[in-house]
C-alpha cells in the first residue's frame, strides 16, 4: 500500500496546509484510539508538542478526536519527544504524541505517535491507521457519557528534569562551564535546569521562544551558534538540541564541532570498556563515516548499518540486542535509558567521559579522523532519481570512484529533497563526483 500520509518520521508537512491541518489531525486522531483502545479499561494518551506557532491548532484537534473516541487526553504542553515517549510508559498510557516538525523550520509541524511501549509506530501500524482515516475513521463514535476528559500534567516538566538526572553516571558537572543551545524549542526549559541541577555552570542558548524563532539559525542543525557562544564565554563544552530535542551536536572548548558519529565512538567505546555495550555492536545508518566504521574495527566492535531514519535504527537495536546506535546527524538512541533518541541524555553520557577523562573536549571526544564525505541537497521531487540521464551520471560516478569509497544517493522522507552523499578517501574526487550528480538532478528538474 502506498503511504499517503505517514513518512520515515510520522506525518509532517506545511502548517495549515494538507497533511497538517486540524481536519487531518482530528481525522489521525480519531483513526488511531480506533486501533490502540484495547480492553475495557479507561484509554489515555499522553500529547506533548514543541514551541511551534502551529502547536495551538493541531493540539486541540487531536484532543477533540481522542476524546469523540471516548480516550482521556493528558496535555504535557511543550516538552522533548524523548520526555513524550518516556511519559507515555510511566503513566501508563495507551498512546503518545508528539506534535513537532524537529528540525524544520517553524512554518512546518508534524505528528509523531508511540505506542503504550513508547516506541514508535511499525510501518504495519501507521498504514493500519491510513486506511482507518481513509474510510470510516469516524465509525464507532463514544456515546455522550463515555466521552473522554482532558487534563494537563502540571508536574511534566519535574518529571523529565528528574529521569534526566537520574541518567547520569554519579557525581556531578561541578567545574565545567557548558554552552547550551536548546533551538528556540522542546527543552528551552528542561535542558539547562538539568545541566544547572547536576552543577555546572551553564550558559543557555535560544531559550526565548516566540513560536516563530524554533531553529532559527540556532540548534543542532545550525551549531554554528553554539560553536561562537564557547568560544566567546570560554566554556568547557557545548550541546546543541533540535527543535524537539531528540537530536544533539556537541563542541570542543576550540569551538570545533563534534557531529553524531564522533558521538556515537564515544558512547560505544566507554560503554565496551565499562561492559554495557550489548551485543559487542553499534548500529548507524548508511549515512555514518566510514572512518567510524574503522575505528570500531579497530576496537574490536561491530556496525550494524541501516536505511536513514532513528526507526530504522531501533528496529535493528531490537534485532541485533543493541543497546547503543544512532546517525550521524545526532540522534544518539540508548535503550538503557529510552526508546527513541534523547539528545539530553546523551550528552550527559558524554560529560560523564569528559569529566572522568580528566582532559579537555578537543582530546577526549576526538577518536577518528573521517574519511572526507560530502552531503549535498537539491529541491527536487524523488522521482528524478529514475530518470536515465540521472541514473547514468550516476553509474558513471560509481565506477569512477570504484572501491575507494562508496555513494548514498536517496529521496528526503522528510522534505522535496534528493540527498547526495559520497565518500572516499581523494576528498577532491568525492566533492567532484557529487557535484556531476548535482547537476545532473538540477537538469532534470
């Protein structure tokens, strides 16, 4: 069946237009406690958002089609996705939602559901639900009298500052001066009292959301940001956050960035050396360097690498028994602690490893040299890649590069995009081949 509405990170789109209307939202809303009202006990579901302008239309909308199903609505109000999925189990909820479009800009929102477990939906359940709202999503109204109800969880917030902290590998952050830039979004609160609570001294970030201003030039999608405030407050550290806080880039006290692969080394490596590292193994996506997957060679650890998309990834934790993996954007997933990426939580692993490394950033986060790799973007609708001129260029730029490295060439699930992604070790080469292919696509369109 092909997907009409749910792509590689639920349903997302430009606000007010369709899919993300609150005539859609209503009708995902509905589709959904369809499937997930099980049993004869009081349903509840559990509906977070980020700073989005546009949170205001789709959070009634949803609650209104919740509760026309006779569900009980808890209002968490603006918190991380990580907060959502680990809120959905400790309370015991049916459903999660989380309403954010992450790192798109503000004009964008979308629709992220978890199940009672918090993870996120299998693609067999979101198409389950397309085909609830494509026919009859309204059957089997409530009655008046088991309508739902909707409260908000006050304490929201204390609860994840809470599980947060409890993250963290003893001790404190007492001495480390820390930049942290929460994108204008989901954790603008919650991350720097985190931060402030377990000791250090923090320096916060695009923390005044306005509900226009969510990633704008700030974040882990520009760390630019972050890298000038280190630099200029002479701090230790500093995290960057996406809009929804599930995604994180760190810098070294130079300001040079510390992307998601370098992250992930990190991670891996403490936890082999401490003996947490399930199944000896990381997984990460095609997108990952092929420096990192070297290195873990050379550790005597294993990858596991999928198609693009912390779903993907999961899926393949839960397959392989992992307990660490992620991309090499920063979505950085640690099933010891959650069951989705947690941008907080992994950076506070990372201070762990700083802290007890007794060195700076620049040394201790820095454990491989990437092969050069370059990613570029094009607007341009999926469909070009088949075309023949594009494929050629394409098969061209394969052989050309041979062994030497290796191509990812994909549509966006996220956005009209073509992603271009190379690698080699002739850095020169790579940059020239992406560009051939580049060009190719931009003709096309």
């Amino acid at each position: 069946m092909t997907r009409k509405f749910f792509g590689t990170d639920g349903i997302r789109g430009r606000a007010n237009q369709e899919p993300m209307t609150a005539e859609t939202a209503l009708r995902v809303a509905m589709a959904a406690a369809g499937l997930f009202k099980r049993g004869d006990h009081r349903h509840r579901v559990v509906i977070g958002k980020d700073t989005r302008l546009s949170g205001y239309l789709l959070e009634p909308a949803l609650t209104a089609g919740f509760i026309a199903k006779g569900m009980d609505v808890i209002l968490l109000g603006p918190l991380p996705t990580p907060a959502v999925a680990m809120l959905t189990r400790s309370l015991r909820a049916d459903m999660g939602v989380m309403i954010s479009a992450s790192h798109n800009p503000y004009e964008d929102n979308g629709i992220k559901l978890f199940g009672p477990d918090g993870g996120k939906l299998s693609d067999d359940l979101e198409l389950q639900i397309e085909a609830r709202m494509e026919s009859g999503y309204a059957d089997d109204p409530a009655p008046s009298p088991e309508l739902g109800r909707a409260s908000r969880l006050d304490d929201a917030i204390g609860r994840y500052v809470e599980y947060a902290k409890a993250t963290f590998p003893g001790g404190s952050l007492e001495g480390l001066k820390i930049v942290v830039d929460c994108a204008n979004g989901a954790a603008y609160k919650v991350a720097p009292t985190v931060l402030w609570e377990l000791g250090a001294e923090v320096i916060p970030v695009a923390v005044t959301p306005d509900g226009c201003n969510i990633n704008a030039h700030c974040g882990a999608t520009h760390p630019q940001t972050m890298q000038e405030a280190v630099l200029m407050h002479q701090a230790d550290i500093g995290i960057a956050l996406d809009g929804d806080a599930d995604r994180l880039i760190m810098a070294d006290e130079k300001g040079r960035r510390i992307d998601g692969d370098q992250l992930m080394a990190l991670i891996a490596h403490s936890w082999a050396k401490a003996g947490r590292l399930r199944g000896n193994a990381l997984v990460a996506t095609v997108m990952s360097n092929l420096g990192l997957e070297r290195y873990l060679t050379a550790q005597g650890i294993g990858m596991h690498r999928t198609p693009v998309g912390d779903r993907y990834v999961i899926e393949a934790m839960r397959a392989h028994g992992c307990n660490v993996g992620g991309e090499q954007s920063g979505h950085i997933v640690l099933k010891d602690y959650n069951t989705t990426g947690d941008g907080l939580v992994a950076a506070l692993q990372i201070l762990a490893v700083v802290r007890d490394s007794g060195r700076k950033a620049s040394e201790a986060c820095t454990l491989f040299t990437p092969v050069p790799q370059i990613l570029q973007n094009v607007r341009a609708p999926g469909a070009v890649l088949e075309q023949d001129a594009v494929r050629a260029v394409i098969a061209r730029a394969e052989k050309e590069l041979g062994a030497n490295g290796r191509f990812v060439i994909r549509k966006s699930g996220t956005e009209p995009l073509v992603r271009v992604m190379a690698e080699g070790d002739d850095g020169a080469l790579v940059q020239k081949l992406v560009d051939d292919i580049c060009d190719a696509v931009k003709a096309a369109v």
